[in-house]
C-alpha cells in the first residue's frame, strides 16, 4: 500500500499538470480573441452624405448607427466639405482608431464630389476643378450650402453658415492612413432595394415597363458612366422579376438648360413609348432619399400617366450591410 502512494502523487500531479497547460491554452484563446477584437474595432468608418433635410440626415445617422455596431463611424455631411470632413476624422482619432475607412454614401463614383473629397482625404494627387467651387459654398453641421452655383435650387434646404476660415481646398490633417471605398455603383444591394421598390408598385410585371430615374452630372462623360452602372443594375434586377423591360437614365437637374431640356424630353418620351405599347410606366427614382429631385421629375411628368415609388433608397437596414462591405474592401 506504501508503494502505492508515490504512484498516487505522481498521477495526481499530473493530472494537474495537464489541466493547467489546457487552462493557459484556454487563457491564450480567450486573449487571441480579444486581440482579434481590437484590431477590428481600431479600423474607424469616415461616412460621407451630401446631407440635406433633419429627416434625410436622419437616414443616414440610422445607417451610420447600425454600421456602427462592428466599430467607430462618423459621418460627414456635405459637398467635399472640409470643416465637416476633418472634424469627423479628428473625432475618429479621438476615439482610438488606428485605420480609417471613407465610405462615400453617394449615387455614383463619377462624381466631381467624390474626387474632391478623395483629393481631400490624400488620395489623389491632383485636385478637382469642381472642389474651388465647392470650398466656396457654406457648410453647415448638416452638409448645408448656399447658392454658390446653379445647382444650389436643385438642393434647396439647407441651412447656410458663416464662410469658411480655412481654405476648403486644402486636404485634411490626420495621424492615421486613410483608405476609400466605393459609392453605390451597381452594387448587387442597390439592385435589390431598387427591385423591391419596383415590386410595391408592380401589378402585372410581363406588362410594365421599369424606368430608373437618377439625378446625373453635368459632363457627359460622367453621365455614361452613371448610366452604364445603372444599365449593369437594370441586369440585375430583371434576374430578379420579369419585367416587360427596364429602362435607365438621368435627368441632369445642374446641366445648362440645353441639355436639361433633352434630359427632360427623353423621360416623357420612355414613359409616352410604354403607354402607346399598352404597358404601365413604373418610375423607380435612383436616389440616396427624397428631398426635392422627385418633385421635379412629377413636374417633368405631367400630363402622362405613370406610377411613382413613394420611397427613395433610404430608409433601408441593407445599406448599413453595405457600409460594412465597403469599409472591409476598403481597409484591405
């Protein structure tokens, strides 16, 4: 029995042993995890909106509020506003990051906007032509701006603030890198919410005919694009619903008259087509949210006979889905 007691011990301690290295395996997981953690939340989102009404910014802050359940977001209200844009940055700073992500919560990428924000950012070398302009106009908290441009009817709402101290043309001071993702495009969620909208309106849809309706810049090299990227959406959502057929274009609200004017007799003639066809016109407006370009197009519109979404992209929880997909391409 004597003899059996070293033997006793010697398991004993072994056990233990054994159930101590499992615990520190245990400790080093439980510190990989918290690691892997941290790492995630030190990568902050820079959201960037044109911004308008207290309800569509307050659009955008649900996005921004649900996006940011994986890590920091800030938001930048305006037209390549500097003021906003580096107070979102130094407040992402405050808060830790160590990486910051831009996510322009924007239409189309070829925009005049979205390349002087990019320039602002240290993100391109040249500066944009359009960025004096917009360092002109007045930017608020909300991305308000006066009439500094033609354009400023077209964006009617915002709230004008005293002029800017410093030079708007200027990039942006930061400690941490900067990376940029892309704007809506023709991203697969886009085509669904646009297909959805189409839906709530559709009652045969081998017999209607879906008309995407964007808001468009003024160079018509930019305006190709838009539309090719909308016509790469209209692809998606016919794999989606068969629809008679879906039409793209833009209606170019800030382009001189002249080629408003076009704009405007393209859109009545795609919604004449589809009535003399004996099909119903859908109108399905690609836009961030409703703020005034929709009333134009009903104005555009009169007289013909069609039907309208009653609700833009936003509100809509995928787009914070996308937010978190941008920033994740973005930070790679």
């Amino acid at each position: 029995m004597q003899r059996a007691r070293p033997i006793a011990i010697i398991t004993a301690l072994f056990i233990l042993g054994v159930s101590g290295a499992r615990s520190s395996h245990s400790v080093l997981r439980a510190n990989a995890r918290v690691d892997q953690t941290q790492a995630r939340a030190s990568i902050g989102i820079l959201l960037l909106a044109h911004g308008g009404q207290p309800e569509w910014n307050g659009h955008v802050e649900a996005i921004a509020t649900a996006a940011g359940a994986t890590g920091p977001v800030e938001v930048a209200f305006g037209m390549a506003s500097r003021p906003a844009i580096q107070g979102a940055v130094d407040r992402l700073e405050a808060r830790k990051v160590t990486e910051i992500v831009a996510v322009p919560l924007f239409i189309s990428s070829h925009s005049s906007v979205v390349t002087s924000t990019a320039y602002l950012l240290g993100l391109r070398p040249d500066m944009p032509a359009d960025l004096k302009v917009f360092a002109k106009m007045n930017h608020g908290p909300g991305g308000g701006h006066g009439a500094a441009t033609p354009a400023a009817d077209a964006h009617a709402g915002h709230a004008a603030t005293p002029a800017e101290t410093v030079d708007g043309t200027v990039p942006v001071k930061h400690t941490v890198p900067i990376r940029m993702g892309s704007a809506l495009d023709a991203h697969p969620i886009v085509a669904d919410i646009l297909t959805d909208r189409a839906a709530e309106l559709s009652q045969n849809p081998a017999n209607e005919v879906v008309i995407l309706v964007a808001h468009g810049p003024v160079k018509a090299d930019e305006d190709a694009k838009w539309v090719d990227n909308m016509q790469r959406l209209a692809a998606r959502m016919t794999k989606i619903r068969a629809f008679a057929r879906i039409e793209t274009l833009t209606v170019r609200d800030d382009a001189p008259a002249e080629i408003k004017a076009q704009a405007t007799a393209h859109l009545r003639a795609t919604v004449e087509k589809a009535t003399a066809e004996g099909k119903r016109a859908l109108i399905v407006p690609l836009l961030l949210s409703y703020g005034g370009i929709e009333k134009g197009i009903r104005r555009r519109l009169e007289g013909l006979d069609y039907a309208m979404s009653s609700q833009a992209l936003l509100p809509d929880a995928r787009l914070a889905t996308w937010v978190q997909e941008q920033a994740a391409r973005g930070s790679n």
